[in-house]
C-alpha cells in the first residue's frame, strides 16, 4: 500500500493534546512499519486551526492541506495516515469538504488512533463511536476556545497582540508582546498590494507567481501559493493600522505598513 501522512498542530491544540509535530511524525511511521505502508511523503501544518475554511473558494485554508492535494492530484495513494480525524478537521464544514477531496481522488483515511475509521464506512456502531469521538474533541476545543478568550480580549484593549500566528510583514519582540514592522517582510506585502491595483483583473495565482518571479518568498522561504496571497489581501484593515481580535477593535495600536 502507497500512502501519505498528515501531521497538524494548532497552539491550543500543542498545549493540551501534547501531540507535537515530531510526536505526530513519529506514529505515523512507526505505524506504516507496523503495517508494511510504504510512506511516500509526509505532509504538516503548523499553528493553524483545524476549523479554518476559505469561505469564498470553499476549500481547506491550509498551505500544508493545499499541498497535499497538488500532490495526490498526480500521484497514486491509496491511503492518507494521520494520527486521528481531528488532525484533518475541526468542524463539520471542514470535515465535509476534506471528505469530498479524498473521494474525488480516491483516498481513503487512516487514523492511527481510530482503527475504524474509514470515509466510506456504513456500519451504524462505527458511525456511532466516529461520530461521539469527534464531538467529544470539539467541545474541547470550544472549551478552551472560551478560557482563552477572555485574557486575549483584554491583550487586544490594551492593544498588545493576543496571540496566534503573526502576520507577514511583522514580528514581536521577545517579552513585549507587541507586534513591529519586519522591514524585509513589509516590502512584499507592499508589492501584494502595488502588484493588486496595477492588475486588478489578475487572479490569486496569477499574482502568487509574480511575486515570485520578483524574488519574494514567505517567512519559511517558500515559494507563494494563491492562499497566502488571498490571506494577505484580506488583512488590508490590518496591515493600515487597524488591530481585530474578536469583538475588539484597536485603531492605531501597532505599526501600519501601507
């Protein structure tokens, strides 16, 4: 069997699962081992939300998720190996829409710690633990959600940054936990924007494969993809100045870049 692996971590998730990226990896090939898998390529995404969806495209925000997709879109997989569901999904919406790839390329779903689990599974007992199991692992998550929440809301008041992943174009000094201007980082963002109202017919792709032809890369050195240049066009209020965390909105509380 020919099979791939998916590893995810979000910050919440790391703190309190304990399944880091390398304790992910490491099951995941103990298991094809196990199994007599031939592991072609393993697959990961770092600090991002399980429940994130591009609602405008209607596909997986996710540039590892994105990835894999390319990849079995010409390779043939039999299986993608992940540790359990939760680290494809967090929601129905994204469970139904990583359902949908995985049919459309003909893969199913190995979960490590749900033996059962399969996409095309129809025994009712199955369906039943899947389904308790998933809706066990959501509300943790919205239980922690809601913990988390209110020490973030208060962050952001103040105008200090609550936390998450930092945006292109910024970084936080150590121990200040406030966002300021990485002067490399902000020349492209500025060129996403300068590229954007010069060719405002152009397409997310079409602008991604400019920007790298310019030169530009992402923070991990990576080459553009249209979901990142969509990320950054939708941060626009942002990058002008205007923090958003929730209900609280905090004008001029860190350093705009356009």
């Amino acid at each position: 069997m020919k099979v791939i692996g998916y590893i995810r971590v979000s910050t919440q998730g790391q703190a309190r699962d304990g399944y880091s990226l390398a304790y992910q990896e490491d099951e995941i090939k103990a298991y094809c081992q196990a199994q007599e898998y031939t592991l072609l390529r393993l697959f990961k995404d770092e600090g991002i939300s399980g429940a994130k969806v591009d609602e405008e495209a209607l596909e997986v925000d996710r540039l590892g998720f994105q990835e894999m997709l390319k990849y079995l879109s010409h390779r043939e997989v039999d299986y993608v190996v992940t540790l359990n569901t939760s680290r494809l999904w967090r929601s129905d919406i994204v469970k139904v829409l990583v359902h949908r790839e995985m049919k459309k390329y003909g893969v199913d779903i190995r979960s490590i710690e749900q033996p059962q689990y399969s996409i095309h599974k129809k025994d009712p007992s199955d369906f039943l633990i899947n389904g308790l199991m998933e809706l066990l692992d959501q509300y943790q998550r919205l239980e922690i959600s809601l913990k988390l929440g209110r020490g973030r809301n208060k962050k952001a008041q103040q105008g200090g940054y609550a936390g998450g992943n930092v945006a292109l174009g910024y970084k936080v000094k150590k121990g200040q936990k406030r966002l300021v201007v990485d002067v490399g980082q902000a020349l492209t963002v500025q060129r996403v924007f300068d590229l954007k109202e010069q060719y405002p017919s152009w397409s997310l792709t079409q602008l991604a494969e400019q920007l790298n032809d310019d030169g530009h890369r992402t923070k991990q050195g990576k080459l553009f993809t249209k979901v990142q240049i969509k990320r950054i066009l939708d941060r626009k209020a942002f990058y002008s100045g205007l923090y958003h965390y929730g209900d609280i909105t905090a004008n001029g509380k860190h350093q705009a870049i356009l």
